[in-house]
C-alpha cells in the first residue's frame, strides 16, 4: 500500500532530495527520503523530507517547494542528489531558486546544499568495489539488443520534448502530459502515415526559452510553451501541414521566422 507523506507542522523544516531520473531508479529517492527521516526521529529531531525531480519526470522542484510553502514548512534545505554531481547546477539552480522565492511570494527560508558526491569518499568505495565480486562474461551470449529493435516504427514525425532541468524547473512535465493528451484525441497522429512519434529528451536549447520542442524532420523549434501554444502547433502543423509561423523559435530550413 502507498501512503502519502505526512505534512510538515507550521514552521517545521523540510529536506528536498533533487535528483535526476536515473539516481532515482539507480537508488530510490523516496527510499532514501524515508531513511534520512527515520535518522532525525532516531534523534528526536522533526523532519519533513520529500524528493524532486531534475529531468524526465515530476514532481519538479518548484512543485514540491509550493507544496511545502503551502503546508507551512518554514526552512527547506534543497540537497541536490546526482551521481556523478551535475556541474551545470552552479550556473543555473541558485538563480532560479532565488527567482522562485522573490515571484512565489513565500517567507520560508530556502537554501542550497552541496551536492551529495561531496559528503562522499569515492576512492575507498571505488576499493572496495575492485576488491569484491564481478561477472565472468565467459557464458554470456554476445549481443547488442533484440532482433526487434532493428524496426524503425513507420511515422511521419517525430517531436523531442524537452523535459532537461531548466526546461522541468519551468514546467515541462505538465505540458508534455498536455501534448500527449491532445494527440491522444486525433486518430490520425497516432497510427498511419500522419503518425507523430513523441520522445521526451535531455537538454535541447535555449534553455532560456523552455520548456520547448523540436518537430523533425521540419527541424522547427517551438519555445515558451504554454497549453494554448502547444494545441495550436498540433492543430496547425502537425494536422493540416502548416507550421504554427509566429510561434516558430527556430527552424533549420531558411524562413523569415527563424532565429
């Protein structure tokens, strides 16, 4: 059974776990929140920790820091979790935290850790690792995939949303969720030769100017999206041919439109 997590009591103090997609599937961030809880009541001490995503998926840090300033949390220490760190989080995380305190209007204090990779020794795990147990690959059949990965899927377009940090900072999950169910409601982008293969991926650029997409083979970019701009781009490029003109960001091909 799945339960939620309690909120924290007015003025109480909060942990949020920032970590990418893959450390949360490599480790398990709810897991990890749910350790480094029992560790402070262990203490007698009283914490609210939750977790956040940086890529791929929610929830995005600015939910989970809305959630908590609406649960009354007063002080919320943001731990950025990724292995190896990201370097780019020095550029870009302090700037737009600052920016969600001074246009969400909170009085709660919100501060930045160093990432998880400093409190580590690595050079002692990395011995003990050599040192330990490792598969013999003598027996294992060589192979690079299954015989039906060899297929490209019959399409006539393909979009690569941007769900990359600053893109999820600005809000890209809720419209990659928007897309797709708007395509879902047009027969014709999901099977035939109109069909449109949606595929969520890392950083795009500009990041300045997400949560944005790409439609190929047209080599267009759509930016600021929002879910008016997003049904107006299927609408008009993806159905009828005509790309959404004073919505293009960029495109590949010479226009008057492009950046």
């Amino acid at each position: 059974m799945t339960t939620s997590p309690l909120p924290p009591e007015a003025g109480s103090r909060a942990i949020i776990l920032y970590g990418r997609a893959a450390f949360d599937t490599a480790h398990s961030l709810a897991a990890l929140a749910k350790a480094l809880t029992e560790a402070h009541t262990g203490r007698g001490e009283s914490m609210t920790v939750r977790q956040a995503h940086a890529d791929l998926a929610g929830p995005s840090l600015p939910t989970v820091l809305e959630d908590l300033r609406q649960e009354g949390a007063s002080d919320v220490l943001v731990i950025p979790c990724m292995l190896p760190a990201d370097p780019t989080l020095a550029a870009w995380l302090p700037g737009a935290l600052s920016h969600w305190c001074s246009t969400s209007g909170t009085e709660m204090t919100v501060r930045l850790a160093p990432p998880l990779e400093s409190a580590l020794d690595l050079a002692t795990a990395l011995d003990r690792i050599a040192q330990g147990p490792a598969e013999t690959l003598a027996e294992v059949a060589p192979s690079l995939g299954k015989p039906g990965w060899s297929e490209i899927p019959r399409h006539r377009r393909q979009i690569f949303f941007c769900v990359g940090a600053r893109c999820l900072h600005r809000g890209a999950e809720p419209l990659y969720q928007h897309l797709r169910k708007v395509m879902k409601g047009h027969r014709s982008l999901n099977a035939g030769p109109q069909k449109v293969m949606c595929a969520r991926s890392s950083c795009l650029y500009p990041c300045n100017r997400g949560p944005l997409m790409v439609v190929h083979p047209d080599g267009i970019w759509y930016g600021d999206l929002t879910p008016e701009r997003i049904e107006r781009v299927i609408r008009e490029h993806l159905l009828n041919d005509s790309p959404a003109s004073d919505e293009i960001l960029h495109s590949l091909s010479p226009s008057p439109h492009s950046a």
